[in-house]
C-alpha cells in the first residue's frame, strides 16, 4: 500500500473542568470527549526518498508549523526515514477547540505506523502523541472518554446520543492564549459551570456575551475545549430550526451526530 486516504474527525468536550495548573506548564483537567461527523480529509502518498511534503487547504498554517508536519519528523526520526506527502482539506474550523490538528496529529501517527511497516504499540503511539498535544492521545485511541490528568487518562463511555448545532464565530482562540489567560484572571466563578473557559471567552467577545445571554434563556449552550466554537443539543426538527434562527448570519454552523468510535480505530 503507497496511499491512504482517510477522514479525520472534530470532538466536543461535553464539559471542561480545570482543576489547577501543574509544575510542567500544563494544566490537570476533567472532562468529557464526544467525537463528532465532521472531519478533515487527509491524503497519504508514500515518497521515494525522504522528503516531508504537507500541503493544506487552511494557507494561514505555514507547512513547517503545522502539527503534522512536526508529527511525521518524529515518526521519520523512530523510523529512520521515510518519505511522505500528505494532503489536507480543513474542514473543522481552526482555534475552535474542535481538536482538528489534535486530530490530524493522531492520524499521521496511525496511518504512518502502517505505511512504514513501524509495528508500534498502542502505548508506544499514546506516548508520541503526548508530546505533542494534550488531545493528541484521545484521537489515538478513538473511543469516547472521560478524561482527567492533562487530558490523556481515559476511561471509555457511551456515545452520547444526542445531535448538536455546532456554532462558530469569527473568533480564533489560542489554546495556549486561553490558558495563559485562565491562570491570570480571577474570573474563576461563572453561571455557566459547563466549561471554565465560559467566564473568559465571554469577558473578552461581547458579541459572544450578547449572544450567550439572548440564547442561554431557552437553550443550554455548551463550549467546546477553549472555545471558540460552541454548541447546543436538539430533539427535533423544529427545536433545530429555531437555534438556526438565533445564530448570528456571519458565523458559521455545522450540524453534527455523534461517532461511537473514530474511523482511525481501523488503524489500531
């Protein structure tokens, strides 16, 4: 096999609790990961020699920062060498803590192991995968959790069963910008204990703050990761339509199910 194409999908954090900040820089969390059907498509092209090619659809990622591109250098490096080119079509917005370079990450490390013939543990790839992003070990292993620890302690649950309006602003969030800013304020306590970022995002956007307080009074609006993509849960129908009427017409939405378990656990 010399290709691959595969789809790489978004997750929801159902909730986001930071429980304090530890000495390593990062932050211990408790929180509850929702895959969900919208994806990045990526495809896979084994190169003769040992080049590194990332080409994306999203041009404000430049190729040599993008978590791919950092991605294959460590599998190359394990591997001593091997050449890839690898396409990606951005479909889940970026800054939106949607966890799509999270993702796209965990799928180089996976469809790589193949490729090359690497044999690596599933322990061996969560190990990879944490040093390069907190999320990066959940879109490994594919399968719904809650998670404490930085993010990377699982424990298995059932897919939610719900469906999701999935709101988007214009609004780029920096994960690391969010918790630098989290550490930094006193704006622990906010009405909304769904996620702790709810007390930051809104002090900083009050378009956010405006829209938030329009909606929460007959919707229970969630945000995702460090925001900024939000989302609510709908019945049916005509509860959809309504949420689409509130959306403001200059952001994005998507309509999403939720995955019982990522299409990458083919490569498990």
């Amino acid at each position: 096999m010399n290709t691959q194409k595969i789809k790489s999908p978004a997750k929801l954090n159902l909730y986001l609790k930071i429980i304090k900040k530890l000495s390593n820089g990062y932050h211990e969390l408790d929180t509850c990961f929702q895959l969900i059907n919208i994806y990045d498509d990526m495809y896979f092209s084994l190169q003769d020699s040992n080049s590194i090619s990332v080409n994306c659809s999203e041009k404000s990622i430049g190729e040599k920062e993008n978590i791919v591109y950092k991605s294959i250098q460590v599998m190359q490096k394990l591997n001593n060498g091997g050449g890839i080119k690898i396409d990606i079509t951005k479909n889940i917005p970026i800054g939106a803590g949607l966890g799509g370079g999270s993702s796209n990450a965990a799928s180089t490390i996976l469809v790589l192991n193949r490729l090359w013939n690497m044999g690596l543990s599933m322990e061996r790839m969560l190990e990879i995968g944490n040093s390069l992003g907190a999320d990066v070990p959940f879109f490994i292993n594919g399968i719904n959790a809650h998670a404490k620890g930085i993010g990377n302690i699982f424990k298995e649950k059932l897919s939610d069963t719900s469906n999701y309006v999935v709101i988007v602003p214009n609004i780029f969030n920096s994960t690391k910008k969010m918790f630098t800013l989290y550490s930094e304020s006193n704006l622990k306590d906010f009405k909304n204990h769904q996620n702790s970022f709810w007390a930051i995002f809104i002090k900083n956007n009050k378009e956010i703050e405006d829209f938030y307080n329009k909606i929460n009074k007959d919707y229970e609006i969630c945000l995702s990761g460090s925001g900024s993509a939000m989302f609510i849960k709908y019945n049916n129908a005509q509860e959809k339509e309504k949420i689409l009427k509130i959306i403001p017409s200059n952001w994005r939405f998507f309509l999403a199910k939720p995955l019982q378990y990522s299409p990458l656990r083919e490569f498990v």
